[in-house]
C-alpha cells in the first residue's frame, strides 16, 4: 500500500480553551497522511485517476481557520469531512501540533495524532 503525505502544514489560528489564545493565537503545523486505491493513477499519469491533494490541503486550511477549543476535536472535525469528501479513502491519519503552548515552562508543542480507516 501507498500513502501520500502533506507535511508540516503552517496555520495561524485561534484554537485553545483559554481566553488569550482565543485572542493571540498561535502557530499549528499539520501533517496528513491517506491512501486510497491509487493503481489506475500510477499507470494514467492523469490526475482525474488521483486525489488532487491541493483539494485536501483545501480542505484542512479551511478547517484551520474556524476557531475550536479542543485540537481533539479540530482533527476530528478534519478526519471527518475528508472522508466525507472523498469516500475512496481507505485510511488517514492527522497530526496537528500547536507550537509553544504556554504551559509555564519551554515546550516546543502539544501535538495530537489521530488515525481512522473505513
């Protein structure tokens, strides 16, 4: 099996549960990993046989950018509406990490992984 991955996407956003990060917000980096039957693209070298990952980013920048409490639920969320989108995905995984959280001492980030399979 094949995977595609988009790496280390860069969002500015306004998720957390606490007051200042609803109003400083903060800087998110989002990996996304799916596979799907990808035999008839890899032979047509056209990408109406693939999945236009500009579409996925899309689709995860949009997200991004309507602000959550709980990064749990923003990948989720996420998760959800690719496979929504796109129902020849077989798997996908998530990884978002919201960088610097302020915790009271130096973090580089809080990150969250979240898988989910037909």
């Amino acid at each position: 099996m094949a995977y595609i991955e988009l790496e280390e996407m860069e969002f500015f956003a306004y998720h957390g549960c606490f007051p200042e990060e609803k109003m400083v917000g903060n800087t998110f980096l989002v990996n996304f990993e799916y596979s799907y039957d990808m035999q008839k693209a890899s032979v047509s070298d056209d990408i109406a046989d693939a999945i236009d990952y500009q579409n996925i980013y899309n689709i995860i920048r949009e997200e991004m950018g309507k602000p959550v409490n709980l990064i749990e639920y923003l990948a989720n969320r996420i998760l959800d509406r690719i496979f929504y989108s796109f129902p020849c995905i077989e798997r996908a995984r998530i990884k978002i990490t919201k960088m610097n959280p302020s915790l009271g001492g130096k973090l580089k980030g809080v990150t969250i992984v979240v898988e989910k399979e037909r």
